[in-house]
C-alpha cells in the first residue's frame, strides 16, 4: 500500500514538474550571417541556439560561399546576391599581400608595419569598403521591396546578425525585432568604436600594431588613424545608404545610429587576450565560446601524430580565406619542416612545394582545435585570425604568428606582449628567419609557460563563454529586448556628448564676469582719480 502511495506521489509530483513553464520557451530566431570565418563560429552559435529547443532560420545569399542551404539545424531563405564581390574580394586579398611584400625606398623592409605599408593597405582596404557598401545597398534595396520574402521574415522573436555586414542591420531595424550582434568588427573599425567611450591615449586603432603603452608619436599616429576611420564611415559608407534611409526610415538615422541601438553585443573577446578599456552593460563577453576539450583524432591522424615520439608535432594552418602563399615562400617554408625532427600538418591546398619532407603531412582540412589540444602539440603556426588565437589560448599552445591582413598583427600583437607567440612579419618571411622563430618558440619554455598561464585565465571562470551568450539570447527572448541596457549617448549630437555646449557656456561665463571684474576695477579706478583730482583743485 505505501508503495502505491509513493508511486502515486510520485506520478502528481511529474506531471506537476511537467506542467511548469520553462525559463525560456521555445523561440523563432531569425539569422543573417557574415561569411567566410565569420560564419564559422556562426554556426557554432547557431547549432547551440537549436540545442537549447529554438527554431533557427538562416538568411544566406543564393551564392554562399560556405552557408549551406540545407542543415540539420536551421532553416534557410535565400535573398538576391552576386559574385562579383567575390572578385573584389580576391583582388584585395592579392594586393594586400603585395602591398606588404613590396618594399619601399623611404623606409626599410625591416620595419614591418612601417607607415608606408599602413596607408598603402588602408587605400586597398578602402576601395574594398567602398565597392562592398554598394553592393550591400544594392541587396538592402533588393530585400526591402521583395513583399513576399518580408512576408517570409514575420513572426520571429529575435534577429541575430553581424555587425560587419550591413544588411543585416538594416534588415533587423526595419523589422522592429529584438537585435544581438554577434560582434568583433562593425564597418569599418573595431565594435567598440560604435558603442562604448574611445580613449585614445591608450586604446590602439586596429592596423596600428601599436599596444596600449603608445609614445607620443605613436599616440599621434592613433589619432590621425581614427580619423581615418571617421573619414571612412561619414564619406565612403554612409553615402550609399542615402536612398535607403530617405525612403524607408526617419530622418536622421544611419548605418552607425542602427549599431547603437542593438540590445545586446556579443562580443567574440575577452579580458584575457583584450587589452582592459572601456565597454558598456550590454557588452557580452564570450571569447573563446567555439572552444571545447580536444575529441579524439581520426585513426590515421592519431598514428601520424603518435610517429612523432617525443619531438611532437607543429601545425599549421593560415585559416579559411589564403589557399598558399608564393610557390618561393611555400617552397623554404616546406624546406624548414623537412630539417625538423618534429612531425609537422600543414593545411594546404595549394602547389605540392618541391621541398616537401617525409615529416610533413599535407591536408586540405584538419580537426585545428583537437590538434591544438592534443599532447603532441608543440607548436601552432598561424596567421591570427580571431578563432585560431582564442582556440590556442583555449588549449595553451605557443604560437608562430605570419599576419597576412586585417586585425591578424593586432591579434598576434597581443599574444606576443604576453610572452605567449612570436610575431614573424610577411616581408621578412624567409627560410632563415621561419627556422630561427619556430626553433625559439618550440625549445624556450616560456611560450608554453605563459601561453598556459594564459589558458588557465580563460578557463578560470564562473561561466562558460557560450552558456553566457546563450543567457543572454533568451534574455532578449524573454523580455522582448533589453532597452535598459542601452546607453542614450547615440541619440545626443556630438556637441553635447563631448559637452562642447558646456565648454563654451562655462568659457562664455567666465570671459564675462573676467569682462565685468575689469569693467567695475576701471570704473572704481577712475571714480578715485576723479575724487583726487577734485581734492588737488
């Protein structure tokens, strides 16, 4: 009978647990990625999001590069896109690379990022925003006057979008849905930039390479690159934008206004790798969400890997968007791997090098994080993009850095002020130097040391990067965004932000009453000459 009892209980008790609300239930979550690696740890947010029980749809072009049209955990809407931003897309990575190969007769090769090499990239990079802004608008404007897919983008709770790419900001404006970026770049500069307070004193301008101990020189150069930037987003992005914003928003509104008004910004950084500096309540924090222990490695890797004995393996891989450098440079590269006694995986998809050693497997594709945190690792070789740098800080694996474009110097800039990575610069990538910095950074124990010190940091935390970003997804979920977060300067023109109103009210008051002072002296001054005078008579 007792048994019946608690059977009985226990029956009342689950369907009673079963009748509770969940925190967050179930929601539609409409998605307009960037490509390339953005979309890699996109996906990774994504497959995440439909873990947890929400319903994902995913806004791809019909010529993706890498979104796949169907998936097991999102739905697709595909809307007009077109190639030849890919073509752009190549010409700037060629000439970038070149820019930084040529040499130049004002400044020597050896300085790396001289000035010189700067502003010749930032012109490339220039006319890539320029010609990328126009085809956005164009997709915008294509979009926007599509009534039956607008029908198609009804009913979703939240709209998650990538700052890099305007369309989606525009698209999650006009839609009036709750918006969480998942950020590290907002065009054309670092997501920071958009939001929070800038002192540039101490906060470096990404391309600068500087850190944040400038010289006065230094501190110059931050400001006039800011100003660049500030050129960059008034007179070459804006513009292409005038139509839209005439037609089918309120006066007064931009691109940069948009950003502001986002709920929440997921940030693919932290305070590990970042240096410390301003941010803002709705800034979340989740550098290094992709990264997870190492899985086993498939059966053939493994055996290659365990050949290696007690040198261990290097890898190496220069991320999703360069194939191969020069055949000359793949070529010493090769040759360098072939005189190590370490077993070295090369992600390569280019020429077979003609120097190629018994020790070094080529591979189109690796399992990068595995291999990163597997024991044989010694060293990792790579070019600093933002998912590579976090996922070695993740399984605290030195790093050689070859910064090709964008913010890969800053990135490796950062690991290697740490003591944890070795910066070795495109134009003075040679057999020689590739040998000398790979043989200090896999025989001086202190890149292990502190790159370690580094993951211990990371993973000393009260919550897992990925479960913070997830909180906060149904958060804005749950509360229909989160305006309470967000700060009120963006609706203030930049006179009163920077209280230039105030500044001139203050001087203005002070000028006058300095004006009145005088004015009441030289009066009581003449008064007293007058009455000595009339004495005298």
């Amino acid at each position: 009978m007792s048994s019946r009892r608690a059977l009985g209980h226990l029956a009342v008790l689950s369907l009673g647990l079963l009748l509770i609300p969940p925190l967050c239930s179930g929601g539609r979550v409409l998605v307009y990625p960037a490509e390339g690696s953005h979309w890699i740890n996109m996906k990774i947010l994504i497959e995440e999001i439909h873990a947890r029980g929400h319903v994902v749809t995913v806004i791809r072009g019909n010529n993706s590069w890498f979104i796949a049209e169907e998936s097991p955990f999102y739905t697709t809407i595909s809307v007009p896109d077109r190639n030849v931003y890919l073509e752009e897309w190549d010409t700037f990575l060629r000439d970038t690379l070149d820019s930084q190969l040529l040499s130049s007769p004002m400044f020597p090769v050896s300085m790396g990022r001289a000035l010189w090499s700067i502003w010749t990239w930032q012109r490339v990079f220039t006319k890539l925003l320029d010609n990328g802004h126009q085809l956005f608008s164009e997709i915008v404007i294509s979009i926007l006057e599509d009534k039956d897919l607008m029908e198609r983008f009804k009913n979703f709770d939240l709209f998650l979008t990538d700052p890099a790419i305007s369309p989606g900001v525009f698209l999650g404006r006009y839609l009036k849905l709750p918006l969480v970026f998942n950020a590290r770049w907002a065009s054309p500069s670092e997501a920071h930039s958009v939001i929070a307070p800038y002192p540039l004193s101490y906060i470096p301008i990404t391309y600068t390479g500087f850190t944040d101990r400038m010289t006065f020189l230094q501190r110059v150069e931050n400001v006039l690159m800011r100003c660049h930037e500030l050129y960059k987003e008034r007179f070459v992005i804006h513009p292409h934008y005038k139509a839209i914003l005439d037609k089918y928003f309120e006066a007064g509104s931009d691109l940069t206004s948009f950003m502001q008004e986002a709920d929440i910004w997921l940030m693919r950084s932290d305070f590990v790798f970042e240096y410390p500096r301003p941010t803002m309540p709705n800034v979340v924090y989740m550098g290094g969400f992709q990264c997870r222990p190492a899985q086993p490695l498939p059966s053939e890797l493994e055996e290659f890997v365990q050949s290696a004995g007690e040198h261990g393996v290097v890898i190496m891989s220069l991320g999703t968007l360069v194939d191969s450098l020069s055949k000359n440079l793949t070529d010493q590269i090769a040759n360098v791997f072939a005189n190590l006694p370490q077993k070295v995986i090369w992600k390569y998809s280019g020429e077979r090098p003609s120097t190629l050693g018994n020790n070094t497997l080529l591979v189109k594709w690796m399992p990068q994080k595995d291999l990163l945190g597997h024991p044989q690792t010694r060293a990792f070789v790579a070019h600093g993009g933002t998912n590579g740098v976090q996922e070695a800080i993740y399984h605290g694996t030195p790093v050689v850095g070859i910064p090709l474009f964008f913010d890969q110097h800053d990135n490796l800039l950062r690991l290697q002020e740490r003591g944890a990575a070795k910066i070795l610069e495109l134009p003075d990538l040679d057999g020689p130097n590739f040998h000398q910095t790979l043989k200090e950074v896999l025989h001086n124990p202190s890149y292990r040391h502190h790159m370690q010190r580094l993951s211990r940091l990371h993973r000393d935390a009260p919550i897992k990067p990925m479960d913070s970003a997830i909180f906060w997804l149904e958060f804005v979920m749950r509360n229909k965004g989160a305006p309470h977060l967000r700060t009120q300067a963006y609706r203030m023109p930049w006179y009163s932000y920077y209280c230039v109103d105030v500044l001139l009210l203050l001087l203005a008051a002070g000028g006058l009453l300095l004006v009145s002072t005088a004015a009441l002296l030289r009066l009581l001054c003449c008064r007293g000459r007058r009455k000595t005078k009339t004495k005298l008579q």
